[in-house]
C-alpha cells in the first residue's frame, strides 16, 4: 500500500508538473493576442511596419502576378532578416515550398520559376479559393493566356496584409483547443490514477459485481451503512476504457467524497467542455447538426468553426486545478 501511495504521489507530482505548464501557455497566449498588434515589443512593430510599408511601395508584385528570383532579391536586400521571413511567411499563404525555395536560391534564372506548373507553384487550397483554371499549364503559359493581372496576382494591399495577421490570431483558436484537449485529457487520466488508488487502499466499502438490464457484468461499490435499509451502490467506472464524466461522477459522489463541495454548476461545465473536446477531435471544431441541437445554436452556425473564448477556457482549467488538488488532499490525508 505504502508503494502504491507513493508511486501516486510521483505521479501526481507530474502531473501538476504538466497543468502548470498549460497555464502557463494560457496566459502567455492571452497576453500576447489580446491586443495584438498594439502590445507588440517596440522592436517587433518596428518589423511589422517595415514589412507593411516593403509591400505597399513594391507594386511590381502586384502587376506582375508572381515574383522572380531577382526582384526577391533586389527588393530585399535592404531589409533584415525576420523582415525578409516575414515576406516569405506571408507568401506562404499562395506558394507551395518549392515555389518558395525557387525564391531563396540565389544565382536561379527567372525561367525556373515561370516554368513551374500552375498546381505545382501555388498552394492546393489558393487554387480551389479562387477556382483557377488550367493547372497544367506553366506559370509563364498561363500569364499569356489570361494576361495580366490575374487571379494569380498577389495584391499585397493594406487589407491582404491585414488578413494574414488576422489569420495569425486565428490559429491561436487552434493553440486554445489544444489546451481543451490536453487539460481534459490530463484531469481524464488523473482521475483514473486517484480512483484506482482509492479503490486498493479503503477499507469502509465492499464491491459486489452485479449484471446490469444488457446482461454486462458492473463492479458496484458499497457503503458499510445502510440507508433506510436500502444498501447505497455506487457504480465503478471501467480503468480500462475510460469515459470522463463517469469518472467525475465517481470522485464527486457524496458517498465517495473524494471531491467535496461540488455543484451541478462543476458537472454542467466539465459535460459542456467534453462535448467541445469532442468536436476539436472528431469533427475538426466546425460546427454540426447534433453540436447545434446540444448547444441551442441557430442553425446557421452549422458548417462555422466553434470560437473558443480565452475566460471559459480558464475557468475549465481553474476548475481542473482546484479539483485535482482537493484529490489529491483526500487520497493522501492533507485535507
């Protein structure tokens, strides 16, 4: 018993190792995003201002649809290099790696990049965005055909280098839902870890193995007490095929008392945050039927990608740690 509690008390070291490291993702990616681009370092706007103004005067990009290899290097080689990667960074949008790599070399003649196939050039989802045609045909082909400017022209406006930035901010929802995602998981198998603890060392519950109504066998625990002559028996939730909210339901049950003071508000939340989990992983946060049903969205929103919000977020992750310290105090009598 005493390895068990001691292995346990390892692993829980760990484990609040791991959440402290998630939290400190959450505030450093609200700090930083909050007020972006107003809170950026002095340094940092000093680029993003160099980089916006390097677009907004070179309008050969623009009238030419694509960039050469020389007017890479012509048009940067005044400029450091994070505000060259900042250009790349954004061209990366449009070019595929080769593409881009083609810009990087120096000494490469012009005609290797114009002689690059159209789906070869340009990125999958920039062809389908602006439904191009004619993806056989080479970037110098395709400007004689369809002239110039075309929808292969990169117009790096006010507003594109706007949306970029934007869609920078954007991908902090997918650094969010790796902090759903990864919380939940982690309180998932802590969980698991102290119900497994709990069950080697009490000595005040008996377990009986009952079928349930399908005929499958369920492990039940039983308090020593009778109430009203009606014996209490409270499921056990399977270690081996883990289902979070069962797990929850048994730490928190007031016969277990595990987790004390717990309200239907707690449970309300950790079930609104697994159906959210669920859809980060299955369904890629975009919005469907069933989730609209759930959730009473207008049905609109189906097809949108679900919007995380950084102060729910942190309450689910408060709540996480609060919990799991009141655990841990319970399992180990530092209560």
């Amino acid at each position: 018993m005493v390895d068990e509690t001691t292995n346990y008390k390892q692993y829980a070291s760990n484990y609040f190792h791991a959440l402290a490291k998630t939290a400190i993702m959450i505030f450093v990616s609200r700090s930083a995003l909050k007020n972006f681009p107003r809170n950026l370092p002095k340094e940092s706007k000093e680029h993003l201002n160099a980089d916006i103004q390097f677009m907004l005067d070179r309008r050969k990009l623009k009238d030419q649809g694509f960039l050469t290899v020389e007017d890479y290097d012509t048009f940067t080689k005044e400029y450091d290099p994070i505000t060259k990667f900042s250009i790349v960074s954004l061209l990366a949008n449009h070019y595929t790696i080769d593409a881009l790599m083609k810009l990087g070399e120096v000494g490469n003649a012009d005609t290797k990049l114009v002689e690059m196939l159209i789906r070869d050039a340009f990125r999958q989802d920039f062809l389908e965005e602006h439904n191009v045609p004619d993806r056989n045909l080479t970037i110098k082909d395709f400007n004689a055909k369809h002239g110039l400017p075309n929808v292969l022209t990169i117009n790096f406006t006010q507003e594109n280098i706007k949306d970029f930035y934007t869609d920078t901010i954007n991908y902090n929802q997918q650094l969010l839902s790796q902090v759903v995602i990864t919380s939940l998981a982690q309180f998932e198998s802590f969980l698991a870890a102290s119900i497994k603890l709990f069950l080697a060392t009490t000595s005040a519950l008996q377990i009986i193995t009952e079928k349930n109504v399908k005929g499958r066998r369920i492990n039940y625990l039983v308090p020593t007490i009778k109430e009203n002559t009606v014996t209490t028996k409270i499921p056990i939730p399977s270690l081996r095929w883990l289902k979070f909210l069962k797990l929850y339901e048994f730490v928190s049950h007031k016969k277990i008392n595990l987790l004390y003071d717990t309200t239907e508000k707690h449970y309300e939340l950790f079930k609104r945050f697994w159906t959210i989990r669920n859809l980060l992983v299955h369904n890629g946060g975009i919005i469907d039927e069933n989730f609209v049903k759930k959730f009473n969205l207008l049905p609109e929103k189906v097809g949108a990608s679900f919007e995380l919000d950084f102060d729910e977020i942190g309450q689910l992750f408060f709540t996480i740690w609060r919990f799991s310290l009141r655990i841990y105090a319970s399992l180990t009598n530092n209560r």
